[in-house]
C-alpha cells in the first residue's frame, strides 16, 4: 500500500479507511487533465472536419470543371493505370490501363515521352485512343506531372481534345461530296449501292461490303450477297437495335465464327454501320476487312455514307406512300362507280374485287360475306393459287378474319407487323409481304371481307388507310341496297 495515500481511524475495534486529504488533491488535477485532453482531441476533430468540407466542395467545384463533354481528363500512375478519370473519358473508355486503349508503338513513345517530363513542364502530343474495338481515335493530350511533398513524381495528368475535324483529307471531303450527290442522282438503289460502296472501298479499303435491309424480323442482303452465319447477322442486329457502329476483331466469337465460315485468315476486322431514320435503324452496312485497326476520322466518313443512304430509302418510303395514296383515291372512285352502276349483287362484288385489286396493285383478292347463320363465306374471288382457294373454302383462315371483327377496324399486316410470323404458313409460303383485311360494314356492324394480297410490301399511312377503310363502307352500304331491293322485288312478285 503507498504511503499517504489511504488513512484510517479506529471505530471500537475496527478501522475505517479512507484517502488521505493530498490523494484527494490529485484526483482533482487529474480530473481536470482529462477534461482538457478530450477538449483539445475535439478541437481537432473540429478543425478536420472543416478541413475535410473544403476539400468536398473543392473537390466537387473542380469536377464541375474537368466534366467538360469535349474533353477527356484522367490521371494515371507509374503503371499508367488510371485512377481518375472524368465522365468523357469513362465513357468512352472506361478505366482501362492506358496500355490497352493505344497501340504498342504509341505506348513506348509516350511511355519515353513521360520519362523525359519535368516537373512544373506541360508536354503536349498527339495519341490515338480506342474507343472500340479496333477503331481509334486522335486526341491533342497535355500532361503535367503529380509530385508529392517530396517533389518525387507519383502520376501523370492528361486532358485531352479530340481533333477528327483536323485530320480529314481533302480526297476524303471530296470522297464525301461526291457520295452526297450519288444520293441525290442515283436512279435505282442498285446504282446508288455501287457507286456508294465503291466510295467507302477508297476510305475503308475492305474486302467484302454487305449492305443487308429489315425484312420483318429478318435481314434481307441487298448487295454482295453472300451466306453470312447467324453469329454474324446476330451481331448486325445488335448494331441496329443499339443505334450504334459494332467492331469485332480477332478474339470476338462472332468473327472467329465468320473466319472459320469463310476459311480467310486474312480478315482482321468486321464492322457494322446501322443505316439510322430517326430513333429506329432499317438496316446495316457490314464491312469485312484486312486491317487490324481503323481510324475513328474514316469510320465517320462511313457513317456519313450510311446516312445517305438512310436519306435515299427514306426519300423512296414516301415516294411509295405518295403513290399508293394516289392509288387509294383511284380505288375508292372506282368503287364508288361499281357499286352504283350494278344491282346485280354477285357481279357487283366480282368487279369491285377486280377494281380494287387491279387499282391497289395487289396479287390477289376475294370476298367473305356473312350469311343467315353469322358464319362467313367466300363468295367471290380473284387470281387467288388453287391451293389458298381450298383453304379458304374450308376456313382455314377464321382465327386471322377472327382479328379485323375484333378490332372492327382493317387489319394492314407487313413482313414488319408481330403479327407476321403468327400467320398461316400457307401465306407465308406464297411469298405474300402485305395482307389487307377491309371490313365490310353495314350500320357499324361487320357484314364481310375484303381480303387482298401482295407479294410486295406496300407502303401506306394514315390517310391511306381511311381511305381503304371508306371502300368498305361503300361495298357494306351497296349490298345492304341490294339486299332491299330483292326484298321490294320478292313482295311485288307474291302481290
């Protein structure tokens, strides 16, 4: 026990214990050194919080700055791994080491380049980066080294300009102008094709163009027809779903796929440019070539390409829709006078499936009208194949007639339409693209069919559509008057 720390005094026999009166002293000073350490520890943790905010909303001021959408920013290592990086940069690149975005020259230069940079020195050069696959793009890079307290160098930050614009040559404008206005003179898509492909071949030398268009659900190959792997098309679909040019170098399974299809090791690369008309893409330009990569500067020369072509087949869809509104007024007048020249109800129907068939440009076309027990029937009909009149003598096609009295609207079905691969396979088989259901109607109620097929995709809009609508009104109002005055007819005949 320490001397003078407890005391004590006899109570009786026992005694009591308790601290000695200079014990109690320095409790107190050591109460009140601990009080002033746990204030001092929180002035400091005071002092770095408040440190610690500046540095946040300096922190996120600067990123306001370097976020710029112009411009890449990122910060590498010795490594050149990047450990920051700005949103430009993350998008395009994401956070790759530096060496897997250039290609092996360009690294060993800047990799000498950094070496040789000072402290307190901006470097400038000029780098192509990857965006992807393949494809790479040139950027005017300034660096400037990170050094710590001790000014030994721990990174290296680099912004960067990207300066397509500057590199194109004035063969490539030329090769641009001149694909503008193969555009606008081209007189059939074939002509436009070659010329257009023959202008991609001096920017992108290739060794095989494929030009493929939407049909439906599938891709239809429109130039250089050659069998492509499904891997392939799969891999031009999701260049247009995405809106997007794909590339696919050695490695990926879709071109490792097509090397083996076409037993040519010699190909390096395939790229698909989608052909874009607004927020949807109606088909792909797909290029198979020998180099190993491709500048972004050219690619971009190709896009334009595909853009032009976009333009061509958009200018073409309304020159069709234009042409078959004409054709829709032709058939409704048509039709008018049909059905107010005949009373004679089987060959009013025979010339007005005639009329509309020959005047819509449709292969085929007949007639279903509902008789006494709401069952439809075919009555009568036009160029329709033996085998299609057999099916539809014995109602083979209820469940698609089933659709229009649903809607009670016409039904316009194209190779584009969903409900194309859910038709008869019959229809289908006959190479049918465009199928027309008009609903003949009488009081708002569906008395029969007008059904009419195309092997041609026909193109409408709106208005034309009310306008084939109309022609069933016309045929739905014309029997409704047959049938009355066959009834006039009977009672005279029984007075």
């Amino acid at each position: 026990m320490q001397k003078g720390v407890l005391t004590y005094k006899f109570v009786g026999r026992s005694k009591l214990w308790s601290l000695s009166q200079e014990t109690e002293v320095k409790v107190d000073l050591k109460g009140e050194s601990a009080e002033k350490q746990i204030s001092d520890a929180m002035v400091d943790m005071v002092t770095t919080a408040s440190k610690l905010h500046r540095l946040v909303v300096e922190e996120t001021k600067l990123k306001t700055l370097i976020d710029n959408p112009d411009t890449i920013v990122f910060t590498i290592n010795e490594h050149m791994d990047v450990i920051m990086l700005n949103k430009t940069f993350k998008m395009f690149f994401g956070n790759k080491n530096l060496h897997e975005i250039v290609t092996s020259n360009d690294g060993m230069v800047l990799g000498e380049s950094l070496s040789k940079l000072a402290p307190d020195e901006t470097m400038t050069m000029e780098l192509d980066l990857m965006e992807k696959p393949g494809i790479y793009k040139p950027y005017k890079l300034f660096m400037r080294q990170i050094t710590n307290e001790d000014g030994d160098r721990i990174g290296t930050t680099l912004v960067g300009d990207e300066i397509s614009q500057s590199k194109r040559s004035k063969r490539e404008l030329e090769t641009l102008l001149f694909i503008a206005r193969a555009a606008n003179s081209a007189s059939s898509e074939k002509q436009l094709f070659n010329e257009v492909t023959d202008a991609i071949n001096t920017i992108i030398p290739f060794k095989q163009c494929e030009i493929f268009l939407k049909d439906g659900k599938k891709l239809r190959s429109v130039y250089n027809t050659r069998s492509m792997p499904e891997s392939v098309k799969g891999f031009v679909k999701r260049s247009m779903k995405n809106l997007e040019t794909l590339s696919a170098v050695e490695g990926d399974y879709q071109f490792e796929t097509l090397k083996s299809e076409f037993g040519d090791e010699s190909l390096e690369m395939m790229i698909s440019i989608p052909l874009i008309q607004e927020d949807t893409s109606m088909g792909a330009i797909l290029l198979l070539t020998t180099s190993s990569s491709v500048s972004s500067v050219n690619l971009e020369d190709v896009e334009m390409a595909a853009d032009e072509i976009s333009g061509y087949l958009k200018m073409k869809v309304l020159g069709l829709e234009k042409e078959e509104f004409v054709n829709t007024l032709m058939a409704l007048n048509q039709v008018s006078g049909i059905v107010n020249s005949h009373d004679a109800e089987d060959e009013m129907l025979e010339n007005a499936v005639t009329s509309t068939v020959n005047s819509l440009g449709f292969d085929m076309g007949c007639i279903y009208l509902k008789d006494d027990n709401e069952e439809l029937s075919l009555r009568v009909h036009r160029n329709l194949p033996e085998k299609m009149k057999n099916m539809c003598m014995a109602g083979m096609f209820k469940d698609l007639f089933s659709k229009t009295l649903e809607k009670q609207n016409l039904v316009y079905i194209t190779p584009e339409s969903e409900e194309y691969e859910s038709l008869e396979p019959s229809i289908r088989a006959s190479d049918i693209k465009t199928l027309l259901i008009l609903p003949i109607k009488s009081e708002n109620k569906i008395i029969g069919l007008l059904n009419m097929g195309s092997r041609k995709i026909k193109t409408y809009n709106e208005i034309s559509l009310e306008n084939l609508s109309s022609i069933g009104l016309q045929l739905g109002l014309a029997l409704e008057r047959s049938k009355l005055a066959l009834k006039l007819k009977k009672g005279k005949s029984r007075s």
